[in-house]
C-alpha cells in the first residue's frame, strides 16, 4: 500500500495506518476493498479497530448518512493514529465503489430497519454493475428467514423481503457449511447464548425449555444515552428490563432451530449491568437423562474442538477473560437432573463486529480466526 492512497470515500490509507495493521500481509492488490455501513456507533468503532489489525481488509469507505465528510477521528479518538485522515463517505460514493471493484467486503452496521433497504439497494447495483460484494449484516433485518416473523418482532414490514433467502443467519461455531452469499451474524445476546444452548439441543442433553437470565454492559444499548444507559443511572446498579419479553428470544428460538433442526420455548429475562462492555448469560434446562457436571463440560468440550474462539472451562466463566476480545468462555454445572450453562462474551466484539468479521473470514475461504486472535486485555 502506498502512503498516500486516497479511497473513493475519503478514506487516507497512510503510513499510520499500514503500521497499525500489524502488518505481513503485503501489497494492497492483495487485500479486499472494505466498506463499513452506519459508521459512528459503537459497533461500527469496534469494526473499524479490527479491520485496521486484519492482514487481508482495506478500510476503503465508512457511510455515514449524518456526517459525510467529517474526519472519523471525531467520532473515534481512539483510532486517531490508524485512521489520521479518514473520513466518512455518503451513500453515492460507497455505491460507486461497490460497482467498480470486483468483490467487496460489506460489514452493516446500520440500525434495524433502514438497513434491510440500504443493503439491498447496494446490492442492486452490484448487480447492475456486474460485481460481487459480499454482506455481512449486524443489524436484525436478516435474521429471520420469514418477512412475516420479522414483522411480528420488529413491528413494521421487512424492508426487502424478497433478498433474505440470500442471507444465513448463525453463530459462525455452528455451521460447518454456508449455502448463502451473505450471512446475518446474531444479535449480542443471541450469541452469547446461543453458544451454550445450541450444543444443548443438538447433542440431545436437554428438554426444550429453556430458561435464560443474562447481564449485559451498556454499549450494547447504543451510543445515545438514555435513562437506562446513562452512567450516573447505571453505575453501582443491576436492573432487569423487557423480562420474558425481549425480542432477541424469538430470534435465538428460530437460530437455533435452523442449526439443530429442534424447536424450543425460550424464557429470556435480561439485566442492564454496570460496566461498558461484555455479557454474561446463564441457561438452565432439564436434563435429558441424569448428568454430571463433568460429563456435560466434557460434551461441551467436544463439541467446539478445533473452534479457537469457544473455551470449555471447568471452573465459572469471568468477563474479564473475555472482554475486548472474539472469545467465549463456557462452563456447566448440574445438581442431576437440571442443567446450568454459564457463557460469557464481549457483546461488541464476539457479539457484533468480531463474529462478523469472522464470517467475512469464512465468505472469502481464509482461516477463520485471521485478525482476531489477540487475547482479552484482562484489566479492563
């Protein structure tokens, strides 16, 4: 990559840049032109930290419908030094580049709703163009693989009904092959649990009724505050909020039902914790037949063998292990009869941005741990 070259969104790939890649990936011919969709909330920073450390993504454009032109760097401080000059492209140059480049790599993170329309508008014109990005959509517009589903959870009509049967959506752990072009990676709490209950249903260990309470930090609300993410409201508290009501239940129970082929009731109370980042969420199920907590961690244990990101512990999973990084950690425990599986996960990274970067990996046949395998930062 040259020191000076200018993307058609603004973007300046330069020499800071190169070197907070981290880099031995060699010239930018080689890398994937990479656009990032609704870029100023939080996911979106993380996506941007994480393709400015992978050996083969080239930040080439950032939309942001609300502040084209202005330096990323406002919105992010923290990636001032890999991104000195870039700033955020409007929706006609990222349309532009969709349609000059061969392939690009397209990561939404662009709030449910408005993003069922915008991608299928850019796919429209790779299409027209002859080209073939490839998506990978972080909002909720492609989770569900019936309109009508959507609509029910969402409460408004799904935006492009006729593209979601070229979108997947699945935790990257649980499907060994991808018949889509595109993929609809799980909501943050989604995936934190669905890691311990997919292996639960599809190994046969438990009955399903599922019973879930889960902690998440507050940027899983977003970077508007509001009562219930504001810090003075927040801090030094523990609240629940949408128990037994949450939308991300109906989507865990049709997830989970692609993958394993069982249909499960799902009861989901979520909590607002006191911290920034990460999830912890346990589930409890009646056994199948009566189990150790040994043979379950050992079933466990088995079934993500050769996944680098899921960890099995003996002992009860810690955020702090987990936070800022693309791990999960899982472990069990039973009293004979009933079953608890406690998941952690960072809620930005393995939750949103990571596990769509992961995704990416797997579209374009790399390995599918390539730039996301540093370790949690542990002090957090």
């Amino acid at each position: 990559m040259s020191a000076t070259a200018t993307t058609s969104g603004g973007t300046t790939a330069n020499a800071a840049q190169e070197a907070g890649r981290g880099h031995a990936a060699g010239s930018s011919a080689a890398r994937v032109p990479t656009i990032v969709l609704g870029g100023t909330g939080y996911v979106a920073g993380e996506l941007l930290r994480l393709i400015a450390g992978h050996p083969k993504l080239e930040l080439r454009a950032i939309l942001s419908d609300s502040k084209p032109g202005e330096r990323v760097s406002a919105q992010f401080p923290h990636l001032a030094a890999v991104y000195p000059d870039a700033t955020f492209a409007a929706l006609d140059e990222v349309q532009a580049l969709i349609a000059s480049v061969p392939s690009a790599a397209v990561l939404c993170a662009a709030p449910h709703g408005p993003s069922a329309e915008l991608i299928d508008r850019l796919l429209k014109h790779a299409e027209a163009a002859g080209t073939r990005p490839r998506f990978v959509d972080i909002s909720a517009d492609y989770r569900f693989a019936d309109p009508e589903a959507y609509a029910r959870v969402y409460k408004h009509a799904h935006g492009a009904p006729a593209r979601l049967a070229d979108f997947t959506c699945a935790v990257p752990e649980h499907l060994a092959e991808l018949h889509t072009p595109h993929v609809a990676h799980p909501g943050c709490f989604a995936t934190t649990m669905l890691l311990a209950i997919v292996p639960l249903l599809q190994l046969g260990l438990v009955e399903p009724e599922l019973y879930v309470s889960g902690v998440t930090g507050s940027t899983g609300s977003g970077r508007t505050p509001t009562a219930g993410t504001h810090h003075p409201q927040r801090h030094s508290d523990l609240y629940s909020y949408n128990a037994l009501a949450h939308r991300h239940a109906p989507e865990v129970v049709a997830v989970a039902k692609t993958v394993t082929g069982v249909e499960a009731s799902l009861n989901f109370v979520p909590h607002s914790g006191p911290f920034a980042r990460g999830i912890h969420a346990t589930t409890q199920a009646r056994l199948a037949r009566p189990m150790t907590a040994a043979e379950v961690v050992a079933r466990l244990r088995e079934y993500y063998a050769g996944q680098p990101f899921v960890k099995v512990l003996d002992a009860a999973p810690r955020l702090k292990d987990v936070v800022a990084s693309n791990y999960a950690h899982l472990s069990a425990t039973t009293n004979g009869r009933t079953v608890a599986v406690m998941s952690v996960a960072d809620n930005l990274t393995k939750g949103a941005a990571g596990g769509a970067v992961q995704w990416m990996n797997r579209l374009y046949g790399w390995d599918q741990a390539l730039g996301l395998a540093a370790p949690a930062p542990g002090w957090t």
